[in-house]
C-alpha cells in the first residue's frame, strides 16, 4: 500500500503545527482510503519523522513517500529530512521509501498567490507548457531540485535515446 508523509520543520507555536494535520486530512480524502497520509514535523514538535514513518507503517504502507512540507531546497529538505527518514525506515526494512524536492516553482503555487491576491491568471500554465525553466538564462538550477523544466528534461532523454 502506498503511503505519503508530508513533514514540515515544527514550531513552537500550536496553530502551526495544526495546520500541518488539516493538510493532511485534505491529502487523506483526495488521495482516498487506497493510501495512507500522515504528517510529522522535524523538529520542536510531535509526531516527529520516526513516529511519522511508524504511523504509515501501522497503517499498512509498504511504500512511502516522503514530502518536505517546505518551500525552497534549503538544509532541511535536502540533508536533514532525508537523513531523519532513512535512519526511521531502517527499522522497516521490507518498506520502500523516496523523499521528494521541496515545493519549489510550481505553477499551482503561482495559482494560488494569484487566486490570494484576487487576481485572476492571464494565462495558466499546464502539463507540457508549465515544464519549462523559468530562470531568466534557463540554468534548470535556480529552481532547486524540484525545477519542472529539470525533471521533463531527464525523462525526456531516455526517449530520445531510444530512437
């Protein structure tokens, strides 16, 4: 069964923590009762990522993704969050695991600080036309690890060595 952790840092105020709960109960009915959501925060807060991943485990998830709750590739979401999960999974050795990029550019973000601002999109962006680099000299670096224009560009080359 396939399981999501979505972890944040954790904080010392109770309303930020909270919140990470109402997301997770969002990701629980959409993703719909096949999957297993939990939530945990890094740091300064319950559950932490071992209790997270015990969670999804006893729950029945055999194959867990994990994601940083967080939104630019810093320290946490790339280093820390990665190690907290594997020494956590290293108790389940017959689960499977992956830690995902932080949010990064995204054109839903951008929907939603529009839709914030009470701005209505002069053009969205989906699918193919949203996989593109949006650093003005095109490094697919700016954007961090989760940079669209990146991940369309590395499963596009296996195509395009096939031929």
């Amino acid at each position: 069964m396939k399981g999501i952790l979505i972890v944040d840092h954790g904080s010392v105020r109770a309303e930020a923590n909270d919140m990470l709960i109402c997301m997770s109960n969002l990701l629980q009915t959409m993703a719909g009762p096949e999957v297993v959501v939990r939530y945990a925060h890094m740091d300064l807060a319950e559950p932490d990522i071992r209790r997270g991943f015990t969670d999804c485990v006893e729950a029945g998830a055999t194959d867990i993704t994990v994601f940083p709750y967080m939104l630019s590739p810093g320290r946490h979401s790339t280093a820390d969050i990665p190690r907290m999960v594997a020494a956590a999974a290293s108790a389940f050795p017959r689960v499977t695991f992956s830690v995902t990029p932080a949010f990064g550019v995204h054109e839903k973000l951008a929907e939603l600080i529009l839709d914030r601002a009470g701005i209505e999109p002069v053009r969205p962006f989906e699918g193919a036309d949203a996989d593109r680099c949006w650093d003005p000299e095109c490094s697919e670096k700016l954007c961090g690890d989760a940079c669209r224009a990146k991940t369309a560009h590395h499963t596009a080359l296996p195509d395009r060595h096939a031929n």
